[in-house]
C-alpha cells in the first residue's frame, strides 16, 4: 500500500509539473554556475543522466512554451539569471496577462553590463536592441510595470532607479500586504528567485539585509495557487558548498515540493 501510494504521487509529479535544466552561464560568466542543474536535480530526486539539458536562449524559450501548452507548471534550474530572458518571455507569451515576482537584490533593467544586468530590459518596452541569439523575442509580450513587483532590491544603478520610479513599477525589502495588493491583479504568476536575495546567515554571500527562508516559503506557500513558474538562479555549487548553503537550498527545493507537486 506505501509503494502504490508513493508510485501514484511519482507518477501525479510528472503529468502536473515538469522540470527544466537550463545549464546557462553566458549572463555571467561565473565559473561553476552552469553545474548548478545537475546539483539541484537530486534534490528533486532525478537523475540528471536521464534529464535534458538545456545550453541556450532558444530551446530554453520554445521548451518552456511547449510545456505550458501541455499545462504543466515549470520549475526552471539555472544557470544565472539570465535563463530568465528566456522562461519569462514564454511565460508571457502564454499568459499574456500573468505578473512576473522578481526576488533579487538588484533590478537586472539596466542599459549597460553583463547581460544579467539587462534580463527585464529585453522583457518591458525598453529601447535595448536585442541580441540576435534572442530573435524569439520578436513580437514579444512585454512587461507592463504593473505586472512587475520586486522584492529584495538592495540597490539599482541610475538608470535603473530612474525607470522604476518613472514607471511606478512596485517594490519592498519583503512586505506580505503590498505582495497580497498586487498578486490580486493576476490569475497566473510567474517567481524568479535569485538565490542571492537569501541573507548571508542563509547562504554563502555578502548580502547582510537580505530575505530569511521563512519569507521565501512565505511568499511560495501565498501564491502556490496562481504560480505557473518558478525560476532557481545563481546558485553556484563551487562556492555555496558549504552546509548552511547546501541546508537552505534543501529546505526550500523541500518547499517547492509541498507547493508545486
């Protein structure tokens, strides 16, 4: 009776959800950050030998928009935050009228650096000229500001800050009233999690101010009904190897588990 109760869940994990393994660096250039995937998966308790994975833009884009055709709800393993360009863009192009919860501690809408800098640029009606290895942005859904809301924001270049406050795109440190206001809006949502946006008493970085693992579960368990996909970036298993990294990425993969079955 245990077997066929743990056969039929295994089997309910595949039909409702599926996860993507975007084993992508380019946003960043880090070393070790395109290995994160194959750590993540056994997490999951997958495989990664029998797991597709997945080195660029495009594929990442068209494999995300087959499975929400297929209605599935994704669960995307970076790679840096550049996936992101990629599994938000068919998010959008699928839900058309879905929001898009950025938790990271900068605003990534910049006009200048690392591509990483720029994911939102080439996701909201920005004047960035868009890279050829992105053509599948043409005719893109994008972003309105009032389908964007951040959480976690430490600091934002000029530009950066210039346009959020222009386009009163919402954001705070972490507020459950102001995340509940704006996730009223959306039938659908789209969470992107840098794993950065974590305090440093949580995961191996320098951010002092940063979000505890109880407010990540927190905003999961809120939205768990309207989530469609969910992003995993930057997380790094050559210098996040440490117990307490190791720990938190557990503990929420564990979370994820209970919320995206």
């Amino acid at each position: 009776m245990v077997f066929k109760t743990f056969f039929i869940k295994k089997v309910l994990n595949i039909l409702m959800r599926k996860i993507l393994n975007l084993a992508i660096k380019t946003g960043s250039n880090k070393i070790g950050i395109d290995r994160a995937p194959s750590i993540l998966n056994k997490y999951f308790d997958l495989d990664i030998n029998k797991q597709k994975t997945i080195i660029d833009y495009k594929n990442a884009h068209f494999e995300a928009l087959f499975s929400y055709q297929d209605k599935k709800k994704l669960i995307n393993l970076g790679g840096d935050h550049s996936i992101s360009i990629s599994t938000i863009s068919a998010f959008k192009k699928f839900y058309q009228n879905g929001g898009v919860l950025y938790l990271d501690r900068y605003p990534n809408i910049s006009n200048t650096g690392s591509l990483n800098n720029k994911v939102l640029s080439y996701l909201t009606y920005n004047d960035l000229e868009k890279q050829d290895e992105f053509d599948f942005l043409i005719n893109q859904i994008e972003i309105l500001p009032q389908e964007l809301y951040y959480i976690g924001l430490e600091s934002a270049d000029k530009y950066e800050f210039t346009y959020i406050k222009k386009n009163n795109i919402p954001y705070s440190l972490f507020d459950i009233r102001e995340l509940l206001y704006w996730s009223y809006n959306f039938n659908d949502i789209h969470i992107s999690l840098d794993i950065n946006v974590l305090k440093n008493d949580f995961i191996n970085n320098d951010n002092k101010n940063g979000l505890s693992i109880n407010n990540i579960k927190n905003i999961f368990s809120i939205l768990s009904d309207k989530t469609k996909s969910l992003d995993i970036v930057e997380y790094n298993p050559l210098t996040m190897n440490d117990d307490i990294s190791k720990n938190t990425i557990g503990e929420i993969i564990h979370h994820i588990n209970k919320i995206i079955p």
